[in-house]
C-alpha cells in the first residue's frame, strides 16, 4: 500500500466510525413503532437455516463418518443379505439385546427393523421402543433431523389420522404430508405397517425416505 | 481446526441474527427516504441482509459503529440501484477515464489527521453515493476490488473507475479545506 493510499485509509476509517456512530443514535431515536417486515423475516430465516446447515456440515462431518462405520454400515449389510423378518428371528436366537441398535432404550415390546435402505443423507442416531411404536432418530447431514415411528396397523379405522392432510403419490402409493409453521409431517402405509415421520424444516426431507420405503422390497 | 471454525460460523451467524434485530428498521426508513415505497424498501432490507449474510466474516471483528456502517453503505447501494433501474436509466461509466487519468493523487497526512471528525464526515459525505460506497469499502474495510464488486453488485473495472474518482475528488477537496489546490504527480 502507498502512503497515499494509507492517508485514504486513515480518511475512511475514521469516516466509516463517525458514520457508524451517527447511525447508532439514529437508530437509538427511530419511533418506537413496529415495522412489518414478513417478507425480509422470511429471507433471513431462510439464510439462517443455511447457515445452521453449514455449521453442521463442519461439526457433523466427522461425526457422521464414525456413525456410518460403526453402525449404519453394518446394519445396512445385515439387511442387504437377509430379510427383516429372518433378522429378527436371528436377533432372538443368535443375537444378544445389546447387539441391536437402540435396544437400550427399548420398553414395551419389539424394535420393527428398517427393511429399506435410508437415503444418503440420513444416518440412524438412536433407535428405541415406545408404546409399541418403534422409534428411530434420522440424523440429517442437513441438520433437518426426522423421528420416524413405525407401528403395526391393527385396523383399518387407524388411517383416520391422514386427515385434512395432503395426499401425493410416491410409486403407485398414496402417502400424506402436512407442512406447517412448526414441523412437517409425513404418513405412509406399508404393508402391515404404518410409518409417520416428521422434520422440522423440510417436507422434502421426508419424501425420499418414503420413497425408500415403496421402492426397497427387502 | 474444524471446531474453530464452526465457532467463528457460529459466532457471525448470532452477529447476523443481531444485526437483523437491531438494525432492520433503520435499513427499512433509509430505503425509504430513498424509495419512497413500502413494498421496495422491504426488497431492499431482504438484498441488503443477504449481502451482508455473504461478507459477514469481513466486519465481524470490527467495532459496532463501522460494522453499522458497512451495512448501511451496502443498504443505500442496494436502494440507489434500485431506483436507477425504475428510473429506465443507467448511469454508463467509461473504463478510459482511468487509463488517461491514472496519476497518482497527492494527499498530506497531516490535515486528515488535523481534521475533527465532523469535518471528515461533510468532506467525504460530498462524494456521490456511489463513489463513497467504493472508496469505504476499499480503505476502509480493506477489501479488494472483485469483492467490492461483488458486494456492489458492479464490474470490477467500475470499482476501479469509481475508486480513482473518489481519490481524485477527495484529494481536491481536502486541498480546497486546507486552503491550498491538489497536486498531480
């Protein structure tokens, strides 16, 4: 930098902080009236979800890794080779509780097995069962965690709860999503089995694990 | 090295949040003043957080007033070109004004430091809009001119162009409050 340049630089840094300074009693004098902005709040929510996403790409690499390793990896080649059903019987016969991701915290009867594979950026991060609904906890490389229940359908009437809830169609099946303000939400029907999932951002979060659940017949 | 770092992210992310908070009102009156219209001036709020939501990590260690006043200088920018674009006219500039005129500008040290603070304000605040954008951007924060330019939203030959402008009218105006003319090397 020349010496011209450095008295410039003198010149701006002290114009930037009288600038500032006068700035910050302006804004301390504005009326105290609210301003609506919906439209800029939307924008920086949305910026702010970027950067949480971000934050977590560089915090969660590492850990994302080790989980895929240790557990995901693992799980997913046991299920590659045999079906849910032969698993579980093997869990019960060959396999001690330990064994079993989340069995720890497992009450009230048996973990349902994932019988499809996840999508690339959800890794399972804790498993369990709760009131006969077994429980998993996606973790999002996203930071949009899902908690995806699934339980047996004991009776039709069950499907009760889809309403006033959007239908789309995922293969041929009809699954049902809501989005609101606070969470999405996503049900699914499989076989005997309904799924219900929901995340707090992202419907599309969602959708491609319902997705795997239509497409992978294990 | 990864934790550091998303410390520094998470650190700019709640200077962000705050900023948003304390100054979005301010940001939203001066487009106004500049726009005159509720609907524009939101757009210019939202442009103006994105632009900073971009450049944050380049003032998060500066003090409030100058961090106050890089955003403000990114908010009248955002509202300046707004207006030309609905005004249907553009201001063009001639990258040959430089190339004729690149001499050095000549300045004395001495009378900026002899100068209060308000008088560095209505010296600098005599520069257009535009040309006072770029020359704080460069001196005062340092930054080079293809970030200016992208924060501006201009050619980076516009940077050089407005940056050799403002040197040059500064340089004459402090000449002309000290009482003497500026000289061109």
């Amino acid at each position: 930098m020349s010496e011209q340049d450095k008295v410039f630089g003198e010149l701006a840094r002290r114009y930037t902080k009288a600038y500032g300074e006068s700035l910050l009693t302006e804004n301390q004098e504005l009326p105290s009236q609210q301003v609506d902005l919906p439209k800029a709040d939307q924008a920086v929510k949305r910026l702010m979800r970027q950067s949480r996403r971000r934050i977590f790409y560089l915090i969660g690499g590492l850990a994302a890794a080790c989980l895929v390793i240790t557990v995901v990896l693992p799980v997913k080649n046991g299920l590659e080779e045999t079906s849910p059903r032969i698993i579980a019987e093997e869990n019960q016969s060959d396999t001690g509780p330990h064994n079993q991701p989340g069995q720890a915290g497992q009450t009230g009867g048996e973990l349902i097995l994932l019988a499809f594979s996840l999508p690339e950026n959800l890794t399972v991060k804790e498993s369990m069962v709760d009131q006969g609904q077994s429980v998993y906890l996606l973790a999002d490389r996203l930071r949009d965690d899902v908690v995806l229940t699934m339980e047996k359908l004991e009776a039709p009437a069950e499907a009760a709860d889809t309403a006033e809830m959007t239908i789309v169609e995922i293969n041929g099946h009809q699954v049902y999503i809501r989005s609101d303000a606070a969470y999405q939400q996503l049900i699914c029907y499989q076989g005997d089995l309904v799924y219900r999932m929901t995340c707090r951002y992202d419907v599309n979060t969602l959708l491609p694990v319902a997705e795997k659940i239509f497409s992978d017949e294990l | 090295m990864i934790i550091l770092l998303a410390f520094s992210s998470e650190s700019e992310k709640e200077l962000f949040e705050q900023m948003y908070v304390k100054y979005k009102k301010l940001v939203f009156f001066k487009a106004m003043e500049i726009l005159h219209h509720e609907a524009s001036a939101e757009d210019v709020v939202s442009e103006t957080y994105l632009r900073l939501f971009r450049n944050i990590h380049k003032v998060s260690h500066v003090e409030t007033a100058s961090r106050l006043a890089f955003l403000m200088t990114i908010a009248k920018n955002v509202a300046l070109t707004m207006r030309e674009k609905e005004s249907r006219y553009q201001v063009v500039e001639f990258a040959e004004e430089y190339i004729e005129t690149a001499s050095e500008v000549v300045m004395e040290e001495d009378i900026i430091a002899r100068m209060a603070a308000s008088d560095i304000m209505s010296l600098v605040d005599q520069l257009s809009e535009e040309l006072k954008a770029v020359f704080v951007l460069k001196f005062g924060y340092d930054l080079s001119h293809r970030e200016i330019a992208e924060i501006l939203n201009i050619s980076e030959n516009n940077v050089t162009v407005r940056i050799f402008r403002a040197k040059k009218k500064l340089a004459a105006l402090v000449a002309g409050a000290a009482g003497k003319e500026a000289a061109y090397v």
